[in-house]
C-alpha cells in the first residue's frame, strides 16, 4: 500500500505482521519554480556578455546599436505613473526629445542590469536659446526573456557537451524552465522595475529638498523600448552618482560592499606590528571624503548618521525599501545614497484606489542576511521597521569589522539563534571559541558613546512593532553623538545600555588570574620516540585491522529513495521476504535482544542511496531522526519523525547504532583483566546553531585475535572541514598503525600499542589536514550566499576550519582491560567517572579528567611566551577573557587542530596523552563510566553532574545511548550555546 505522509511519500510493503518501508523524501514544492544556477544574483552579470561587448570605443558601440534601435527618449513624468492623493502639483516636464546611447554595463542584480549611457540633444533649444549639453546618465532595465532563453539554450548546450548525447538537445531536461515559466520570470523582472519607477517617481514629485537627490538616485525619466512585442525593456534613467576621483566625473560611485571588499584587502595586506597601520575602515573613510585625522570613530558616526537620515527620508514618505545591504548604498563625499527599489512598497493607497499598495505583495526579492526576521511587511504592523533593522545590520557589520560577507552571515545567524538579543548574542561572544577581533574595537567605540547600544538593541528586535523606527533610532544617535562630543552624560542613566553591558564595560580588562592547568590523572611523560607510522599498502606480516562503527549519523538527500528496509521485530519470526544466510544471520544477531518497539534496518535497496553510502549492515538500529532521539516507540514513529522534518530541508539525518561482535565474545569468557566494555552509545545535537559542527566516532577495530573500541569528540569551529576530516581519518589511520605493531609473530596489542597507534594516527591525521588546506584551500566554512547560510557559528573566507579533539582507545579483545588512553587536543574532555564505593575515601564522582587547553593557563601561557621569537601571539586579556589573536580573529584556544597560519602563531596541535588504570579506579568506583564530550555540554554542566547523571542512568538500567542522549538533552535545556556531542561508555564493575 502507498501513504503519503506530510513531504514524504513512503512506498511500503507488509512482511508477515510487520511494516517494513522503503523511504522517499521528496523537497516542498516552490513557492515559484526552479532555474538553473546563476540566474539571480551577481552572476547575472554573464547574461549580458551575448549582448553588450567591451569595444574600445564604446560610444561607437552605442551608437551602432542604436541603428537597429531607432529609440527616442521621452523625459519626465509617464502619464499613469502615479495618480494618487499625494501626487505633487508641481510636476517635472522636459519637452525636448532626446537620444540615448547605452555604454557599458557597471552592475547587476537579480531583476535587472545597470548601465552608464549618454544623453544626447536632438538639436532643440531650451527657453533661453541655448542647445541642452549631453551628458552621462544611469540607465536601468529589466532582465529580458531572449536573455533567459539564450542562457537555457547555453546550459544545454553545455550539459549535452559533457554527456556527450546529441539527442538530447531536443528532449524536455528534467529541472529546466518551460518557456512559460521563463516568461513569467520574465514578467517578475519587470514587475520590480515597475515599482522601482513608481517608487522613485514619487519621491521625485514630494522633492521638496535641495539635498535629497544626494539620497536616492534624482529619476530623470523612463526611455521606452518601441518594440516591447519583441521582448525589449524600457530603460530607466537617472542622474548620474559619480566618483570624485579627480576625473572628468564620468565615473559611477562606488557601492559600500566594494569599498569594503577594498578595506578587507588593505587590512590583509599590513604589517599588524605596524604603528601606523590604517583601522579596518580606512579607506571607507577616504571615499566619504574625510581628512587624514579623521579616526575609525568619526567614520562610524558619520555613517550611522547619513544611513539613518537616508533611509528615514524615504520611510517618511510612507516608502519601505526592503532591500537595504552595502550593495544598495553608494558611497560619495556627500554621505551615502539609496538605490535599487525594485523591492520597495509604497504604503500609501494604489493610484487605482483598488488593491493592494504598489509593491506590497508576497513575493519580492531580499537578502537573506539583511532582511528582518518578518520577511514580509504588514500595513498595520509598523512595515517601515523593515529598513530599521537592515540599517543596524549594515552598521552593525561596519562597527564589528565584519567586511568579509561569510562573517557578516555569520553574524546574522548568531542573532537568530538567541532570537535578535544584542545583549545574548554578546554574552555568547564572550566565551567564543573564535570571535572578530572587532569585536572589541567596537565595545571602546560604544564605551565612549553611552546609549548607542541600546538603540542598536532597539532596531534589531525581533518584532516590528516593538522595533525603533529610522526615524527614532536617528534621533536617538543625534542625541548620543552631541552628548559624547560635549563630554556630558547629562539626561543618561548610569546603566542606559542595561546592566549586562555595564558589567562588559567594567570587567572589560579584568581577567581571572591564570590557572595552573591541573587535571585529575595520570598525564604521560614526553614521548618524543613514539613510532609514527605512514599510511599504505600493509605487508604480508601486518594482520588486517578493520574499523567498524558502533555508531554513526547517515545524511540522506530528500530528492531521492533512501533505500533502506526498515523493519520492527517479528516475535514469531514471520517475514514475507528471504533474507540471504548471511544477511539472516546478522539480523537474528542483532535482535535476539530486541524491545518491542525498535526498529532495525532490515535489507538495503540495491541501487538507493544507502547501498552508494556503503556503511549499512542488516541489524542496524535506528536511534534518531534529525535532532529527535528515538528510543523503541515502533516502526510508524519513525515514518512520523521523518514527516516533521523541515520541508525546507534538503537533506535529512538518521543516528544508527549496531551491537558489538567483540563484547559478545567477550562476554562468553572470564577475561584475564577484570573491567571490560559492557555498553556504549552516542549522540550528537546542533542545539540552537544552524549547523552542525561537531562530529563523534565510536569504532570497534578488529584484527586477528584483537579488538579495540576508539571513541572520540572531535568540536570544530570556523567550518567542519577539521573536524570532519578527523572524524574520517582517525579509525582507518589507527587500524593501518596498529597492524604496523603485529609483526614478528606478535598477535595481541598491549594497552601500550593502543596508546602509540592513537598518537600515531592523530598525528598523521592532523598532518594530513593541514596539507591538504594548503594545497587546496578549501577548508572554510561552505557558504550559500542565495540563502545567506555559512554552515559554521562563525565563518570567513580568510578562517580555515579547526578543530579540538578529546580520544580514547580501551581494548576490548577477550583478555579485557587494564588501561585506558586518552588523547586530548583542545577544551573537549574525556572523563573517568564512578560511585565511590563506600570502602573508598573519596568523595568526586570524577577519577579522571583531561586538562582544557585554555589561553589562561599558566602552561600554555609559558608555552606562547617562548615560543614568541617564532611569531607566536601571546596571550592577552580581552573583554573579560583571555584570548589569543590571529588575523582578524580572537581564539579562546591555546590547543586545536588549525591551518597552517593560525599554526604558526602558536596554537598548536600537539595532544595530551594520559593513562588510566582501570584496575586502580575499580577497586574504588562502581558503576564507572567513560565520558567523552565536545565543550558545549561543559558550558553549562560541570564534571561532577556530568559523572552524575551518567552514573544514574546506569543504576536505572539505561543503556549508555540513552545516557548520552540525556546528557545533550540536558545542555540544550539548560541553555547552551553550541553544538553537544556526547559519547559514553559503561565498564564492567
């Protein structure tokens, strides 16, 4: 039978009495229809390359194109354009008829492309007699369907090149526009060039101030295309905004996300030791016009003061922009000048007096990163709020030094996870992994302008209603910046930026005093001569290792079949289908203890997506859906859990787990060590990020007459490339290391062999990493600049990805276990805990712990400071923490896995390698269990409740998957901020 179950269609057969369930997820269907990439956004920009050349002559080109457009320019109001109440009664007419000759392109965007022309005279005399001189102009016009059509035709063109198929040109290709829908996205293009001239055409008849053409583009008039029935736009006109280069004026204005693309450049290219090194705004400040002496302060204010005044012009005319970000801001000597309302609405009546506002629909393009969390304006809820908050955004991003887009993403992203809580967002930032060195430039600007926190708190809220509008966000900073050029506080409470910030304020240069970086264990001397081995081809001599995972997260795409058979037990054994003798065998293996309720993977569909991800075996038990733990609730809660994913998702994840061969065998014998490995499990959560940074292993390594479960934590920042590589490399690295060990009749690993490999192979790993970035610089953070998503809490084109990581290895081979190695990198811990018996003295229920690698301890301070001749940064005191700066970024790492340059400056790699005697921590515990876990579980739960809620759910009978879920569960409700990944494994008594 076929159900249909929310986005998911789920093709489903019944074996015996059991559902069983190949899945398919299918993607929501859009809101419009899909285009091939490269149709919105800047890349527009190639759609023109078939039409407009880059001759040296280009007024030649002008005028040889218009010999096949004989067009005629009609200047001044379009008749229609506008008809409402508030229309001027003085209205703009130029009666003279003109030719217009379109230049080169200078921009692009997603409904249309921008060029610089030249309007000429058609020999008619003004009212005193004299002939009108031409001049350069800013003409705009929508995209075009020919355009469309032509670039369709070229990616199929391409498309059969690279398949090598002739026949398919002809064919229907499945995801191309029909020629219906590229004329409606035609249509659209249009639609938006409409209400950009409706828009600026009114602000043009209430132009009542000398000054506003200084604000928004002065609109000239609209050019009509005469044949408009073959596909042609009209052009748009404008003043032209030009550059004050010292030229002949002929040059357009730079966008503010080109200046600050140029800022970003200037910064990486100085000599940070360099006194006289510009700030981060410099040559933003340099394009406003501003002196030499002018600081890094007076270029914020000035900006915060023409972007408010700017904006607020236009909501005062009751028009809402929606689309307000650096690239829709040129800057001149004048200040900054508003253009591209394509996107705007006109709140004020339609001039029919029918319908809704001109522009005010639910469909209009935005920036992802600079829209307000309402996306679509509402008449009665305080629509011009919309531009408040992108202009916060926009300063905010100049105030933060956040130039790069990734990192001003990144910024947009944090806010939303504390739900656009300034002072949330800040706290988090202050106990930051990796945070812009900005940052603090930023609180000594605030510092000194008391008020102006709060009215950013104030613009960036996440309801409108509640939301400073431009207007009073302007006042507002008129108030600040008088007061603090007067040196009065006069009017301002002691906290008017809130007590939090007050409190950021006064520890800004207090840090606590630095720890010695103690930790309960038994840390191992230098091992200076440990046996590194290189991966490759294993020799006759070497036993075969192979890694198996005892836990793993699968991600599927929703576009396609998952192909797996999903199956709850039968308890009379009664299946429709014939399992293989193998496939039987390791399915009785692993249900023989099965609860009623949990569901397994019962066969893998050949061909699907799971046979190509290749890490499924009959058995497997299904843990979790997305972020939801599922624990024995039968066959259709799961078919529900994967409905109630997000339809806008592409891809969906599903936590496995599978039963150790090792510890089966292990338990059929009395092994000659008493603790042995008696349960594990995992879990792993984003918590309140976007993304998912973290990754986790827990392997069992088989070979010969050995077994080894490794376990490891591996928390990443900037971007998973670090600690997803680690993830991969780490098992198969310390099976080929291992193996290296059995030679020369040698045939079981010592604990010691386990501590060496594990070195070994993270050492590799870490090599490995840093090469590969190198060679490829492809480790940053992935970025969708359509969506506006960095897959990072904090990304940046400049920050390669890095990693901590907390390992352990115990055998788990029939002879059981004495030892316990751990391996720690960074502030992810590994943690030995227990119930001390009550024969014992102690009192913590932690026997051991890893050492966080802080810049605040005594050891890596020492560390920094001799290793400063080499270029080592140093530890430093930053808003309350201790940090160490690298570029344009501040580390709350002494320790992790990095690139090569952030390597260079002393936050290194190089591990902790510990050793716990099990025996010893038996003698005085029960119910001891091993912890590994990134720091976002740390956060906010210390070692001992940590120690304790495992060790509870252990005496209830749990199953350590269960106590790892609990622990994240408990993280994410007591408020972390990061990503949770929890192992646990539970030792025999």
């Amino acid at each position: 039978m076929a159900i249909a179950v929310v986005e998911t269609s789920l093709t489903m057969t019944m074996l015996g009495s059991v559902l069983v369930a190949a899945v398919l997820l299918m993607p929501s269907a859009c809101a419009a229809f899909s285009v091939p990439a490269g149709f919105f956004g800047l890349s527009l920009s190639t759609h023109l390359s078939r039409w407009t050349s880059r001759e040296s002559d280009p007024v030649a080109f002008a005028r040889q194109r218009a010999s096949s457009f004989p067009l005629e320019l009609r200047m001044g109001r379009v008749d229609g354009l506008f008809k409402s109440s508030s229309s001027p009664s003085r209205e703009k007419s130029l009666e003279r008829a003109y030719d217009l000759e379109v230049l080169d392109e200078v921009g692009s965007g997603s409904y249309g492309v921008v060029h610089l022309s030249w309007l000429v005279p058609r020999n008619n005399l003004d009212s005193n007699g004299d002939m009108p001189s031409p001049k350069y102009v800013i003409t705009k016009r929508a995209w075009m369907l020919g355009e469309f059509q032509a670039e369709v035709e070229e990616e199929a063109a391409k498309t059969d090149a690279k398949e090598g198929s002739e026949e398919a040109g002809g064919e229907a290709r499945k995801g191309t526009p029909s020629d219906g829908e590229l004329r409606e996205l035609a249509g659209r293009c249009n639609h938006y060039l409409d209400v950009e001239r409706h828009c600026l055409a009114k602000l043009a008849s209430m132009d009542d101030d000398q000054d506003r053409h200084f604000r928004v583009p002065r609109f000239l008039g609209v050019y009509p295309y005469e044949a408009r029935d073959n596909g042609g736009n009209d052009w748009l006109v404008f003043d032209l905004v030009w550059r004050d280069d010292g030229g002949d004026g002929t040059t357009p204005a730079r966008t503010l996300v080109d200046v600050l693309e140029l800022d970003w450049i200037d910064q990486h290219e100085q000599d940070e030791a360099d006194p006289n090194a510009h700030h981060h705004l410099y040559l933003l400040q340099k394009e406003l016009g501003m002196g030499d002496s002018a600081t890094f302060a007076d270029v914020l204010d000035k900006v915060l003061l023409h972007l408010l005044r700017t904006i607020s012009d236009v909501n005062d005319a009751n028009v809402v922009h929606r689309d307000v970000k650096p690239g829709n801001l040129l800057v001149t000597p004048g200040g900054l000048v508003l253009i591209d309302f394509g996107s705007a609405a006109d709140l004020d009546p339609p001039p029919s007096g029918f319908g809704n506002p001109v522009g005010l629909d639910d469909r209009v393009a935005l920036s992802p990163i600079y829209a307000a969390p309402e996306t679509f304006v509402r008449r009665h809820k305080s629509p011009t709020n919309f531009d408040s908050f992108s202009a916060a955004l926009v300063f905010a991003q100049l105030l933060f030094n956040l130039l790069d887009e990734r990192a001003d993403a990144s910024f947009r992203q944090q806010l939303e996870d504390v739900d656009f809580d300034l002072d949330a967002w800040l706290q988090r930032e202050l106990n930051a992994k990796l945070r812009p060195d900005g940052i603090e430039d930023a609180i000594v600007y605030l510092a000194d302008r008391p008020g102006m926190w709060d009215m950013l708190r104030g613009t960036l809220l996440a309801y409108p209603e509640k939301r400073l509008s431009t207007s009073q966000a302007l006042r507002r900073a008129e108030g600040v910046l008088a007061a603090a050029k007067a040196g009065s506080r006069e009017g301002l409470e002691n906290e008017v930026d809130g007590k939090f910030f007050a409190g950021v304020l006064e520890s800004f240069e207090l840090c606590d005093l630095p720890d010695n970086g103690a930790a309960v264990g038994v840390p191992m001397d230098d091992y200076s001569a440990a046996i590194t081995t290189t991966p490759g081809q294993l020799s006759a001599e070497q036993a075969l290792v192979i890694p198996r995972p005892l836990h793993y997260v699968a991600t599927f795409s929703r576009s396609q079949s998952l192909g797996l058979i999903l199956s709850e037990v039968d308890s009379e054994g009664k299946y429709d289908d014939e399992l293989s003798a193998e496939d039987d065998k390791l399915w009785k293996e692993a249900t023989v203890d099965a609860r009623p309720g949990e569901v397994y993977i019962r066969g893998i569909v050949e061909g699907g997506q799971a046979e190509s991800i290749g890490v499924f075996d009959v058995g497997d038990r299904v843990m979790g859906v997305g972020e939801f733990p599922f624990i024995a609730e039968g066959f259709d809660a799961v078919v529900e859990m994967l409905g109630r994913q997000p339809t806008s998702a592409k891809s969906v994840t599903l936590h496995f787990d599978r039963k150790s061969i090792a510890r089966s065998r292990l338990d059929e014998k009395t092994p000659r060590h008493p603790t042995k490995v008696i349960d594990q499990g995992a879990w792993s959560a984003c918590g309140k990020r976007k993304a998912q940074e973290d990754r986790l292993i827990l392997e069992e390594i088989h070979g010969g007459n050995n077994a080894a479960l490794l376990a490891g934590v591996f928390d990443g920042h900037g971007g998973n490339a670090a600690s997803k590589s680690l993830a991969q490399l780490l098992p198969s690295l310390f099976s080929v290391s291992l193996a290296g060990m059995l030679t020369d009749g040698k045939d079981v690993a010592a604990s010691a062999d386990l501590r060496v490999a594990l070195e070994s192979a993270y050492d590799t790993a870490c090599r490995t990493y840093r090469e590969g970035c190198d060679e490829l610089e492809t480790c940053v953070a992935d970025y969708d600049p359509r969506e506006g998503i960095v897959l990072a809490a904090m990304g940046a084109k400049d920050v390669i990805a890095g990693s901590t990581a907390t390992v352990s290895v115990i055998s788990v081979s029939e002879e059981g276990a004495d030892k316990l190695s751990v391996l720690n990198c960074g502030d992810s811990r590994t943690l030995v805990v227990g119930k001390p018996r009550k024969s014992s003295s102690k009192d913590s229920m932690v026997h051991f712990s890893t050492r966080d690698h802080s810049p605040s301890c005594e050891v890596e301070i020492e560390r920094l400071l001799l290793g400063k001749d080499k270029g080592y940064s140093q530890a430093e005191c930053s808003m309350g923490r201790w940090r160490i700066k690298v570029g344009d970024f501040q580390y709350g790492l002494a320790r992790s896995l990095e690139g090569s340059f952030t390597t260079s400056k002393g936050i290194i790699s190089d591990p902790d390698i510990s050793v716990v005697n099990l025996s010893k921590m038996a003698a005085e515990r029960e119910f001891a269990c091993v912890i590994l876990a990134s720091d976002g579980l740390f956060e906010v739960i210390d070692n001992e409740e940590a120690g304790r809620v495992a060790i509870k759910c252990r005496e209830e009978g749990l199953e350590a998957s269960v106590a790892a879920k609990h622990l994240c569960l408990k993280a994410i409700d007591k408020g972390s901020p990061d990503n949770v990944s929890v192992v646990v494994m539970y030792l025999a008594d």
